[in-house]
C-alpha cells in the first residue's frame, strides 16, 4: 500500500485520466474508478443517481457527445481521512471560444489497494 504522502497524487492523478477521457466522449475511464455504491448529483438532474448501474445508463445517453477542445483542473485539494480521501477542485473547460466553469467534490474510498469514488457532486462556478 502507497503511503499516506501518495495519496493525493493517485487521487488528483486517477481523475485527470478519467477527464482526459472525458473530454474525447468517453465516460468510460469515470465508470472503471467508480464504487458500485456510487451517489451522483449534477446540475442536470433533478434528483441524485443513486448506483453505478444508474450512473452507468445516464452515461450511455450522452457517450460521444461531450466533445471539448481541453480542460483545466485548478486549486485541486485532496483531504484523507484514513481510508476515505476528499478530492475538490474547479474545472475550466474549452470549445473554441466557449468556456465553461465548474467546482466538483469527490468523494474516494479505498478498498484494499483500490481507491473508488463513491460520491460525485458537480455544481456551476458562480460568476462574480
């Protein structure tokens, strides 16, 4: 097991591989890091998703649609407390002249050497 040190950058690391992905059409790379027990909020959705099945259908509707020229992790925090880690950050993404501006909490559980997010919480930036 990685010691306590690493964790952040395993953490910050496994979301920057699932947005990368992301940002292509492929929410695969969020599926294969997240928990069966997974609890999911956007400002899209009226309620919570509750599951990965749930999650995983939500995702099938919009697979090859989300298209973005790039994005940017900013302020990334990571906070662990013993087998669960906080990962919190503000998210620019880009197309063309479009921009759009995000904060998003997950939260990571580890399971033997496994870290998964079992919590996803997306929100719009305010604009001051």
């Amino acid at each position: 097991m990685k010691n306590n040190q690493d964790i952040p950058s395993t953490i910050i690391a496994m979301e920057c591989a699932a947005l990368d992905r992301w940002i292509r059409g492929d929410p695969s790379g969020f599926l294969e890091i997240t928990a069966p027990d997974v609890v999911y909020f956007d400002p899209y959705r009226a309620k919570r998703v509750d599951g990965l099945e749930a999650l995983t259908a939500l995702y099938k509707e919009i697979w090859g649609q989300v298209l973005l020229d790039r994005y940017e992790l900013l302020n990334p925090w990571v906070q662990v407390i013993g087998d669960a880690a906080v990962l919190t950050f503000n998210y620019v993404s880009y197309k063309g002249d479009t921009e759009s501006r995000w904060n998003c909490t997950e939260v990571y559980r580890r399971a033997g050497e496994r870290w998964q997010i079992i919590q996803t919480h997306w929100s719009y930036t305010q604009k001051v």
